[in-house]
C-alpha cells in the first residue's frame, strides 16, 4: 500500500510497512486525508497531523535516508533525505521515530521543499 505526498507541484510516492509498524499505518491511513504544513530540521521535512499513537513500534534512533516516520511527541510524520543538525555518519531524528514506510520517488526535489509549504497525504491510487 502507497501514500503520495504532495508538497504544491512536486509530489512523491512512500511504500507503507504494514508488517514493521501495523499500528503506526492504520492510524495515519485513518486520517487521510491529511493537510499541514511543512516544518524542516536539516534534511528533514516534518509536519504535524491529527494522528494519534502513543504505541512504541519500529523504533528508531537511527534512520535511513528515504525513510518516512511517525514522531509521537509531536504528532508529527517526518520525511528523511539527509542529515538532520544532530547526524553524525548516521542520520539521527530528534528522538526516537516509528519507522513506517519508504518513499519510492527521487529524494532531491525534497532539498527544495521550504518552511511553510503546504502539504497534503492521500493514499496513492
């Protein structure tokens, strides 16, 4: 299963994990369609939503360039395609992340994603 977001005229496409992080993708696939607005940290897009988890699943200090994730504290879905002010050889969130999906598009329009961009998440036909 796909969600595409759409950030104005670019959009990109994420493969969900339902096999790592079940609860982490039946609660954001139950508020689709989700609009927000993007915040960045680094290479990180991040955005807060109306999903709630509180569930520890698939998660990680440690994440991989393309990876999509749920941040519990902030409510918020961060999109990583690079390093963030605290990586090191490792991209590291601000804390611990729930690892959901891995988007499938090109990551570099993402470098061009600003602060204040409107984003909207559907799922990918």
């Amino acid at each position: 299963m796909k969600i595409k977001f759409i950030f104005g005229n670019y959009e990109c496409v994420a493969e969900l994990d339902k096999e790592k992080a079940p609860l982490t993708c039946e609660a954001v696939l139950k508020e689709l369609p989700i609009k927000s607005v993007v915040n960045r940290w680094g290479d990180e897009i991040y955005f807060e939503t109306p999903v709630k988890i509180n569930v520890e699943e698939n998660s990680k200090d440690v994440v991989e360039e393309g990876d999509v994730a749920f941040w519990i504290p902030g409510r918020a879905i961060c999109l990583f395609f690079g390093k963030t002010p605290i990586s090191d050889d490792k991209i590291r969130p601000a804390s611990a992340v729930n690892v959901f999906g891995k988007i499938k598009s090109d990551l570099k329009p993402l470098k061009q994603v600003a602060p204040g961009t409107k984003v909207t998440v559907v799922l990918e036909e």
